[in-house]
C-alpha cells in the first residue's frame, strides 16, 4: 500500500482541459456529470464545486463537497452531509460514469452478442488496447447514428437477413454510442461495476463485505461509503467467479479463499463463501501507484532520511542481505520497490512472489510466480520458487513477502552466498527474530547472522491529522553470542515522534558499516565508511533539493554511477532535467 506519499499526487497531476471551479464547463463536456450535479442540487440545496485532479490540499476544503478527476469519462464526489441532515459525520464517496437505461441495457445484450459472435473472425488483438478499438470498430459497423430510421425497421431488417444482406444496423444517437461503448468496454474488457473504484488512484483498499456498500480507505480523506454494492447475492457470485477466473485463481465452494493480482497491479483477496464468510462472500482490494515510488519521493514524504537512504545504498551496493518489516498496510512493498534501484545496475535479479508486485528496472530479472492448481503435481509454491534461485546464479533475491516455510530457504540462501531481500511481518527486531526462530520457520538461531539489517515500517499519526507512515528503525544484526545465548543486534536508526525525525545511533557503532563493508569497499580505515555515507547522504540530498522525485530519474541518475562512477554521477545531479521538470 502506498502512503502518504500516495496522497502527493500533484507531481503527476493528468492534464485536463477543463479547469478546477470550473462545474459548468465540466456539465457541460459530460452529460452524466451534469445529470448527477442536477439531481444531487434538487435533493440536497447544495452544489458541488469541480476540484479538479485531487491533491492533499483538499483536506481542508470546507465544507466538503467537490468532485475530482480520477479517468474521464470516471470522476468523484465526496460528500459529507452538514450537521442536523441524514448521514452528518460521515464522508461518502460517488463514482461517476456514463449510464445506460433499461432500453439501452437491452440494446447493450444485443450488441455484446455480436461482438461474442463475430470476433472470432476479426484479426488476433496482442493486448487490451486493440481489444478496445476493435471493439469500437465493430460497434461503429454495427449502429448508425444518422437521422434515417429507414435500415433500423424490423421489416427491412428481415428483409436484409433473407436475403444475405445481414443484420441491419441499430439506430442510436451519438451519446447513446458513446455510452453503450464505455459501458461495453468496462464490463468486457476493464473491471465492470468496480470500475470507477479501480480508476481513482486516491484509493487505497478497497473493502467489500456481501451486498452492504464498499468501503474505502482514501489517501485524503477518511474512511468513506461508496454509492456501489451489489444488488443480489447472484450478481455477486458471479463476479467474484468471472474475476477469480480473470486473474487465474477460480475460486469454487471447495477453494473458497484466492489471493491474486488485477490487470493493473492490484491485490484482490476473494472470501467465496457463506460459511466462511458470515455476512456473505466478499474481497478486499489493494490498490498500488501506476508510478513506482522512488526513493527520493519517500525522503519527500518524510518516510525515511537521506542519510538511511544512503545507508540502504551502501548496504544493497554491497551485498547485504536485507528486511522491510512491519504491520499490514504500512508500505512495506513500495519501501521494496524503492530501494531497488541501489543494486548494481549490472547484476541479475531474480524475484519470487505470490502476486506480482516487484517492480525491477534491472536489465537482466528473472520474474516468478507460484501457481496455484487442484493438482498438486502441477502446483509451484514459494518453497518451489526459492529453491529453483539457488540453481539460478542471481546476485539478489527479491522475495515479495515472508510468510512462512519459505522463510527457512532464503536463510539457506543467504548462507550459500545468495542476498535476499524481502518483507516481512514484524513490527521490531525482536518479534521478528521471535517469528523466524519459531514455528513454522524454525531458522537456526546460529543462522540469523547472514541476515545484516532490517526496516521497521509503520503507519503513525501525521503531523497536522491523518495517518503517514515511517521507517521507525533499522537494526543490524551482529551475530549469535554463544555466551548470551542468543542473538545480537543493534538499533542503527531510531525515529522520534515528537521531533517526526529520524536520529542515526550507529556513528562509530555500525558493524556492518565498518567490519562487512569498509573492508569491501577497500577502506584503509574502516571508520572511513562514515565518510562516504556523508557524502552519499549529500547526493541524495541534493536529488530531494532538485526535485528529481520520479522513479525513471532516480533509477537512470543510480545507472550513471554504477556505470561511469562518482564524479559523472556527482555533475550530472546539477545538470540532470528531471521528467516531472
């Protein structure tokens, strides 16, 4: 789940013609923007104002009434009711799109038969885009929009089919094509009835329980109501099915229970099942950025300092093996991402996941996905995966999430020589240990010294209300001391609450710093290490200074160093023209 950093979406603002306070001008372009806004004015006194794309200003917005862009023709409206009226202290959120009628509903099943019909003899689609045009070529063959009513007569259309002429085409207006086109494409090709949920990247997790109103965590606002739920109990067996099916893990009463990646990147976690599920079957989604956070963003967003980030670099540089841990939806997955970028650009990846959520911009990754099936023979689990990496010569090993026995081979991994880095669930240095050691990971206590330092992650209180996440500290483990009997480890940074800053403990203490790289990176004096995290520190710095926030930037600035070395990478942080720029 991203974060706050989620929430700072004015770096990548969609261009829109039509300008914010602009409602007019929006009712205008859209005749289902000017339809809600009509109806919302007559039953509440109040009309919305047009925000425009959303950014984190519109907290403050009073009273809370406006609608934004999310994917036109796809909008939104958040509402909270004044005091004394129905729903007061509550937000609600609408997704607003192109409708169609009864009628038009009729003329839809017509018009998808065809297509079901006819495609097959239409030229191979390669991805989702041709899909649509084609799809849209199709439905322009198959209406007219003209003023005649001459080829739409039934008895010219059985004319027509008796003698070979075929079918006649169906009489519509423009904005009737227009709307049974979109309408069309979300259900055939896009996310159906979710897909005003799915096109505003604002939202978070998306929560759905039986046919009750979905929910969603938003990155501006709180916990909202959306206006979408399902109408019965067959509707949403149904789409639970075709979406199960769509991502490849069909669910059934005997499986009830799938995890999987949508189209655009998000997890679904379905719950099938009356008996499981008492309130009736239901599925969370978690949303991710189409654009990978980069590392300098998170600094933006005071996720972490330069200088952990620095220290991060010069552990990926050298090999270290590494954990992003913490809490559910604290970010573990973008801090992963994030950090990426500081391997050398040269070496091979190898990644391994349920879901597909790594994001690598390396030239040579290796990508695998367990597969799920009824035939156990057939079925590749994590276990699978990992034990094929250490076949597979990689200088990492990215695994998206820890989650049990697997956990054991990535420790067998790290002790043949192979760096893992991965997320976990823990939410300090000691739970996480506790966790590792135990069942059913059960890792040797001996063992745990090949894993160098760990990320604790968190979601807290965000300066000024709201929520915000934070690495919170990074330890490094130092070893097994047969004496103390257990595990040494040494907290390296430590955030502050009170300050919201974050204070680095490991001058002069670090012992990854100074005894497993210093020496690596042919140091003669391993208390040198913190001079070259200072200087680090400032690049990264001045990376945050210049606003070179996008992933791209800082994954190309990170290719100049590793492939032209310091000083080319030093000039080009004045020079570099950033792609938000």
């Amino acid at each position: 789940m991203v974060t706050e950093q989620d929430s700072e979406q004015e770096d990548k603002k969609p261009e829109f013609k039509i300008q914010p306070g602009d409602i007019g001008g929006l009712m205008a372009e859209y005749p289902h923007i000017r339809n809600w806004v009509e109806d919302f004015e007559a039953k509440h006194g109040s009309r919305p104002i047009y925000y425009g794309p959303l950014d984190r200003d519109a907290k403050s917005v009073s009273p809370r009434n406006l609608i934004y862009v999310t994917k036109p023709p796809c909008f939104a409206h958040v509402y909270s009711p004044p005091e004394g009226h129905e729903g007061a202290g509550n937000t609600f959120w609408f997704g607003l799109e192109p409708t169609i009628d009864a009628e038009e509903e009729e003329i839809r099943d017509q018009i998808v038969e065809r297509l079901l019909r006819d495609a097959p003899q239409k030229e191979r689609f390669e991805n989702d885009e041709e899909f649509i045009n084609m799809i849209h070529e199709m439905m322009d063959e198959m209406t007219t929009t003209g003023a005649s009513t001459f080829l739409s007569n039934p008895i010219v259309s059985q004319a027509r089919e008796l003698f070979g002429m075929g079918e006649a085409q169906i009489k519509l207006t423009p904005d009737q094509l227009d709307r049974l086109k979109y309408v069309v494409v979300r259900d055939l090709v896009n996310n159906g009835p979710l897909e005003t949920l799915l096109a505003d990247e604002m939202l978070e997790d998306i929560h759905s329980i039986g046919l009750h109103k979905i929910h969603m965590d938003h990155k501006v606002f709180p916990m909202l109501t959306s206006n979408i739920h399902f109408k019965d109990q067959e509707i949403l067996t149904r789409y639970l099915r075709s979406m199960s099916e769509r991502i490849g893990r069909p669910v059934s009463d005997s499986k009830p229970i799938v995890d999987g990646a949508l189209l655009d990147g998000s997890r679904i976690n379905i719950i099938y099942s009356d008996d499981v599920s008492i309130q009736g079957s239901s599925f969370t989604i978690r949303k991710f950025a189409e654009e990978t956070i980069s590392i300098i963003q998170l600094i933006k967003w005071k996720t972490l300092s330069s200088q952990m980030a620095a220290y991060i670099w010069l552990g990926m540089e050298s090999g270290m093996s590494m954990l992003v841990s913490g809490e559910t939806a604290s970010g573990k997955t973008t801090t992963l991402n994030a950090v990426l970028p500081f391997i050398d650009h040269n070496v091979k990846i190898y990644t391994a996941e349920d879901t597909p959520e790594v994001k690598v911009a390396h030239p040579i990754w290796q990508r695998l996905i367990t597969r799920d099936s009824k035939n156990e023979d057939s079925r590749v689990e994590m276990f699978d995966l990992l034990k094929a990496a250490l076949r597979s010569r990689p200088r990492y090993i990215i695994i998206g999430e820890i989650r049990g026995v697997e956990g054991a081979i990535a420790f067998q991994a790290m002790q043949t020589g192979h760096p893992v880095v991965g997320t976990f669930h823990a939410s300090n240095i000691v739970k996480l240990i506790q966790r590792f050691t135990g069942d059913p990971i059960n890792v040797p206590a001996r063992f745990f010294d090949n894993l160098n330092f760990a990320i604790f992650q968190e979601v807290v209180e965000a300066p000024g209300g709201g929520i915000a996440r934070r690495i919170t500290g990074v330890s490094e483990v130092i070893g097994f001391d047969k004496t103390a009997d257990g595990i040494l480890t040494r907290n390296m940074f430590e955030w502050d609450p009170v300050s919201d800053v974050v204070y680095f403990r490991g001058m002069f203490q670090s012992d990854m710093l100074e005894n497993k790289i210093a020496p690596r990176m042919g140091f003669r004096s391993k208390r040198d290490i913190y001079d070259e995290l200072e200087r680090r520190t400032q690049a990264i710095q001045r990376m945050a200074d210049r606003d070179l926030t996008h992933y791209d930037d800082v994954y190309d600035l990170l290719d100049v160093y590793y492939k032209e070395g310091w000083d080319r990478f030093a000039s080009s942080l004045e020079t570099w023209t950033g792609i938000n720029h």
